[in-house]
C-alpha cells in the first residue's frame, strides 16, 4: 500500500516508519525538514520525504493523490503550555482538507483514552481532532491510548526520574487515578494491524496493556523492576499544576509537556471497550516487562526516538535551515584553532561523543553550575543529556544545545543554544586535516540583544577563554 505518514519525525512517527517499511508499504513522510529525518539505506526506494508543515496549508501541494491510507500522528501539545487547542484544530483542518483531494479510503488516528469528564486541555483537543478528521472522505480509524511506556517516551522518562530520584515522593490525590499503561511496542502493533482492515473503518478503539494500575502501583512497580525501595505520601491539598511545578526540578521532562500530562491525570484513563481484541486479538506485555524491555533498550544504545529531540520552547524553527549558516553582523565570536597529532578520526569520535554523560571534556563543575542556573530560570538545563551517546543527527538535542549540522564525513558540526540568554549563540566545530596533521577549528558566536547581552558577554568573557581553550585541547589530544 501507498501510506501517507504525518509526524515522521515523532516519538511514534519515526518508529511506525520502518515498521511499514518493514513490512514492505511505499511511505510518504510528511516532515518540516528533511534534515531531521533519518532513513536507514535499506528503505530509501520505499521512503519519499516531503516537505511541508500542517499548520501552512500552502505547503501541502506536494501530497500524491494516489495514497491509500494516512496516519496523523500529529499534536500540538509541546508548542506552548495552554491554546495549543486551536493550532490542533488548524492542523487536523487543514490535513483534512489535503486528503479530501487524494484517493485514500482510511485515515489512522492515535487519540487519548479517557472517559470524556473533566478532561484536560491536552485530552479535550485529541478528542476535538477525532472531530475533525471525521468529516473527511476516507473512514476514520481511531485508536485511544493512556500512559504509552517505551525508551525515551515522556511518560516513561517522569516515572524514571521520579523514581530514580526521590527514595521518598511527596504525591497529590491523582496518585489513585487509574490507568492503563501499554508498551511502545504494542501501539506499534495496533497502528499497523489495523491498516487496510475494514473491520476498523469508521470506528474508535481504546486499547491498553493488560494491567489495570492505580498511579501509586504503576510507580512502585517500577521502583522493583529498578530493585529500589520508594516510599510514597500522598497529599491531597498538591493539585496537578503545583504538581508540574514540582516535577520542573525532578524530570528531565520539559515543563509544558509535564503540565500537560500531569493535567490528564485527574480522571481514570482505562479501557472499558475490548472491542479491538475481538478484531486484532494480540497479548499485550504487562507493565513490567515493558519497564524491563524499555530499559534493556537504553542499556543497549538502541533508543530509536525521544521525546527530548522534539523542539519545543525554543526560538528554532522547525526547519533548522535558519541557523545553519552562523552570522557574522553584530556577533561578538571567538575563534580556537589548534593543529594536533591525533588521526582525524579519532578526533571526531571525541567531538561526537561530547556532552550527556560524556561532559563537555573541561570543568564540568562549570557547565553544571549553569545547567541549573538555566533551569532556575524556566530554561531546559543539562537535564536532557543526549539520546545516543556516540551518535549525532540533525535536530538531536545535546544538553542544553540543539545540533543543526553533524555532517561527520564532513568533520563539521553546528550547535545552537537553547538555554535562557539575552541573545543567541551558535558553538561550531570544523575538522580538517593538514600535512599529516588534524586541524580543529572551534568557534563560539554570540548575537547580544540589547546593553544585557553585550554585557552577559563580557561578564563571561574571563572564563570563556579556560573553558574553550581546554575543550579544544580535550578534543584535538588524548
């Protein structure tokens, strides 16, 4: 079949890819930049990226009308802490109104379970784009799902951390919420079972592992899948925003999407419709062999998605293209190029292992310090680390920095800065070989705005020189 794939570029969207790749489906991927979105060579002739952005209609001319089905896999829930409602009802507007001109027969939707009373924002949009997807001409097939565990799922990376960090955890009432956690792996199996079936077709479907857990049990549980003893106190008077707040110093998580899950968590989200397993019967694993098959997955550098790379709360568009080549009008720089021994190669391999659990290579004390001076402030810190720890892409975040170019053949490697400052900043690397030897020119450009960013600039300037002197060094030698 001919699919048409909307959030390529996803924590779901990047997995079901080679899920129907795998299972030999000719793939339009629909992305903003074709630079964030990765195809393994064994599926490039059954994988066309298209670039466009749901949000610009004008930039959906490019969809073939010969697609058989769809995904939308879209939301807009990490784009701003609350109104996000309105840009999900535009993008699933003007998804609909691109299909309508296509041939396509059915369109497979990921909605959120709950049972409809005092939803959140978040819940009450998914269920307003079910709405909407439903007036186009190909059948809907709508697929609910709670608490989706899985390596590098934001759902799964709050319970780590909490559980991880806190031996004793000060919890709100919603700890006795009930829900109904189901595995990556198994959504992964619904949303590609249930294409081309007709048995589906204008119908929605909950769909959930096969524990039923209370938040306080899903907690513990994975405290002993970890073999760590965690006590948890609940208190009533801790209502879910004082909650996200909280988790803003515990999670890694960025603070709207903790806002936004958290605010889920006052109804029980369980599956009362068993429907699908009469259509698509499939044995679902239970909550600690997903918690055990996730982190078998992190151990093994195998995370395929995160929800760390998404761009959310930054001044970066989508695209990247922006911020690829760094300016030079009003940008105070400074520039460190160092001739070294090392092969090359080996250089390479250290810069592309830099930042996450690997430091920065020089005063990590020093990069720690303004992690939490950033966090302090609302920014996303050093708390993010890195997806892979040797591999860079396009998009990737690197603690508080977001790779625009890793072009490793190239020895060419661009860092844009996501953390609170009056300005920009860009942190590039260019490696080069010379007469036998390796060249590694590092350059670090500031864009002030205004008398504070000059004077942010200059107030570092002292310990800019030791920080990326020594990085250079760190790198360019053993």
């Amino acid at each position: 079949m001919k699919i048409f794939l909307t959030g390529a570029t996803g924590y779901i969207g990047s997995r079901l890819l080679i899920v129907l790749a795998k299972a030999g489906h000719e793939i339009i991927a629909l992305t903003r930049s074709k630079r964030r979105i990765f195809i393994p060579n064994e599926y490039n002739d059954q994988i066309e990226i298209i670039e466009g952005d749901l949000l610009s209609p004008e930039t959906l001319i490019e969809i073939p009308e010969d697609i058989d089905a769809a995904y939308y896999l879209v939301h807009s829930m990490s784009s701003k802490s609350t109104g996000f409602s309105e840009l999900e009802s535009l993008s699933a507007n003007n998804f609909v109104k691109a299909l309508n001109k296509t041939k396509a027969t059915q369109i497979i939707y990921l909605s959120g379970l709950s049972r409809g009373n005092h939803d959140s924002e978040h819940m009450s949009s998914r269920h307003q784009v079910e709405k909407i997807l439903a007036n186009a001409t190909a059948s809907l097939t709508v697929l609910r799902a709670g608490i989706i565990v899985g390596s590098g799922s934001a759902s799964f990376e709050i319970m780590r951390d909490l559980v991880e960090k806190l031996p004793i955890m000060i919890a709100p009432r919603w700890l006795y919420s009930k829900c109904q956690p189901i595995g990556v792996i198994d959504v992964l199996y619904y949303l590609s079972h249930s294409l081309g079936d007709q048995r589906t077709f204008n119908k929605t479907f909950e769909i959930g592992g096969p524990c039923e857990m209370t938040y306080k049990e899903l907690l513990l549980a994975l405290a002993e899948v970890r073999k760590l003893k965690r006590w948890i106190i609940p208190i009533p008077l801790l209502t879910p925003y004082l909650s996200s707040l909280w988790l803003f110093f515990v999670t890694s998580v960025d603070f709207t999407i903790c806002r936004a899950l958290i605010n889920s968590l006052k109804v029980d989200a369980v599956c009362l419709d068993k429907t699908i397993d009469e259509i698509l019967p499939h044995d679902c694993l239970d909550f600690k062999q997903t918690v055990s098959r996730a982190f078998e997955k992190i151990e093994q550098n195998e995370v395929v998605s995160s929800w760390k790379d998404a761009i959310v709360r930054s001044s970066l568009p989508p695209n990247l293209t922006k911020y690829i080549e760094v300016p030079h009008f009003g940008c105070l720089s400074k520039c460190y190029k160092r001739s070294y021994k090392s092969p090359k190669s080996e250089v390479l391999e250290r810069l592309w292992r830099i930042g996450g659990q690997n430091g920065w290579y020089t005063m990590d004390w020093a990069w720690a310090m303004r992690g939490w001076f950033d966090r302090a402030f609302g920014g996303v810190g050093l708390t993010r680390g890195r997806t892979h720890p040797t591999r860079l892409r396009n998009g990737d975040v690197l603690d508080f920095w977001r790779v625009v170019v890793a072009n490793k053949e190239e020895g060419h490697l661009l860092l844009y800065a996501e953390m609170k400052m009056p300005g920009e900043a860009w942190l590039e690397w260019k490696i080069s070989e010379k007469e036998g030897c390796t060249i590694v020119e590092q350059t670090a450009t500031f864009r002030p705005k205004g008398l504070l960013g000059r004077l942010y600039w200059y107030a570092l300037s002292p310990i800019h020189p030791i920080i990326f002197s020594k990085m250079c060094d760190s790198i360019g030698q053993k």
